[in-house]
C-alpha cells in the first residue's frame, strides 16, 4: 500500500451508495459479477451485483466458484475477461462510404462520443496492464483516437487483492497485492469482528471530489495488542522464515 492515508470507510450501504452515484452522473459502472458459473466483467446498477460471498478455486487448468462464508465481494482472482474489452473492443466503426447518385463515392470518418466508464473492482496487475495500453494507445506513434477518448473519461477504482490465485503474476507486472499508482479510487476490504467495510484512497484529483460527494465515516484506529517480552533463550543462527514485504519470496 502506498503513503495515501485512508480517507474514509464504507459499508455495504456507502458502496451500493457509491454505484448509484456514479450512475446518476452518467457512467456506465463495470465491475465483477456472478454469472455464468464465473465472475465477469458486467454493467452494473447496484452493490448486489457485486459477488458477495462468492470466491474461486484457481489452478493451472482449473476454474470453479466457491461459497465464502465471510460475505467479501472483492476476495477472488482476476476472472477471464479483461479491462482492455471495454477500452478496446474488438469491433468499432471507424468510417461508412455512399456512392451518390452520381457514382461519387463520399467517405465520412464515424463521430461517436466516448463511454464514461467507471471501473469498479480494478487489480493492482490490471493497472499496470491499463498503464501499458495507455503508452502505446493513448501517446505513442500508434496512438488510436478511439481507445484515447474512452480512457480519458474513465475512472479506475481499484479493489486491492486479499486472496491471490496460485496463476496471479503480480511480479511479473512490478506490482503486488497492494495499488500504488494509476487508480483514482482504491478500495481495501476488511471482514472482521468489527463488520464488513471498505477503507478508501484517492488517488487523483477527480476522485477527490467524487468521494466527497457521499456519506462516509472517518477511518478509525483500532489499539494494538502488547508485545510480548522477548524470549530469554539464547538466539540461534536462524532467524526464521523470511516475510514476503522483505525477502520478496
């Protein structure tokens, strides 16, 4: 996780809040949902159709839903689909052509205005691949003016991943289970004795004012236990299994 500060936290009722929120400002809201015996990528209208309580098994070959008996909505892998179907779909009308009566052939470049989606449920992995695309399509030699229009009107909130599946390659995209860049929102679930919530970041400006436009409830600290004294014994020349945020293992 990177050094912005949780900013606020939602329940259920803020997320479900959230979405309709967007709607109501004209965005098409996609994000995970059951369907299919999978979870995909779909328009959403409300918070239920998030997978809640829904996780995956996921191996090399292998991919079946789960029942989770905690309720998160955001503790799966990354499904089958892709970001990139919504910011560069496979089939977009570029141009048409009318012969006249005349036999003059006129052609006429196809004006559509872009999509302003809002992506809900964006894995730190999926950012990084966002950011590749944006370098190649949005600025590069080979820039395509339609994917451009729609990145520019899209807004990325992340779900930050609290159970990876044994095919996740978060290594192999220089991140991790954490959102450090490239969102506008970041959202980190939490089930506990405490309940069910969401602790939000921003991450760009727009968003800022996005989350300032619902009801939330100030991130709280929770007491940290005591430390236990330390061991009397000896220390050996092991110190133990290393910590994944250290040894990177």
């Amino acid at each position: 996780m990177d050094d912005n500060p949780a900013v606020a936290v939602l329940d259920r009722t803020g997320l479900d809040a959230l979405i309709r929120l967007l709607v109501t400002q004209g965005r098409t809201v996609v994000g995970p949902t059951v369907r299919d015996g999978a979870v995909v990528l779909a328009e959403l209208a409300s918070a239920d159709e998030l997978p809640f309580g829904w996780g995956v098994e996921l191996e090399a070959g292998h991919y079946r839903l789960r029942p989770r008996e905690d309720g998160a909505a955001f503790a799966h892998s990354a499904g089958p689909q892709s970001w990139k179907t919504f910011l560069h779909p496979q089939r977009e009308k570029l141009w048409s052509a009318d012969r006249g009566p005349d036999g003059e052939l006129t052609v006429q470049a196809e004006e559509v205005s872009p999509a302003s989606y809002a992506f809900l449920g964006v894995r730190p992995c999926d950012l990084r691949a966002i950011a590749i695309q944006d370098r190649v399509l949005a600025g590069g030699r080979f820039r395509d003016d339609g994917y451009a229009g729609r990145r520019t009107g899209t807004l990325l909130i992340a779900a930050e991943c609290t159970e990876p599946g044994s095919t996740c390659f978060c290594a192999a995209m220089g991140s991790g289970p954490a959102a450090d860049a490239g969102f506008d929102l970041a959202l980190t679930e939490i089930v506990d004795g405490a309940g069910h919530r969401f602790l939000v970041r921003t991450g760009v400006t727009k968003a800022r004012h996005c989350s300032r436009t619902f009801r939330t409830s100030p991130p709280t600290r929770r007491p940290r236990p005591p430390r236990a004294p330390p061991s009397p014994e000896p220390q050996t020349g092991w110190a133990g299994p290393c910590r994944r945020s250290t040894c990177g293992r």
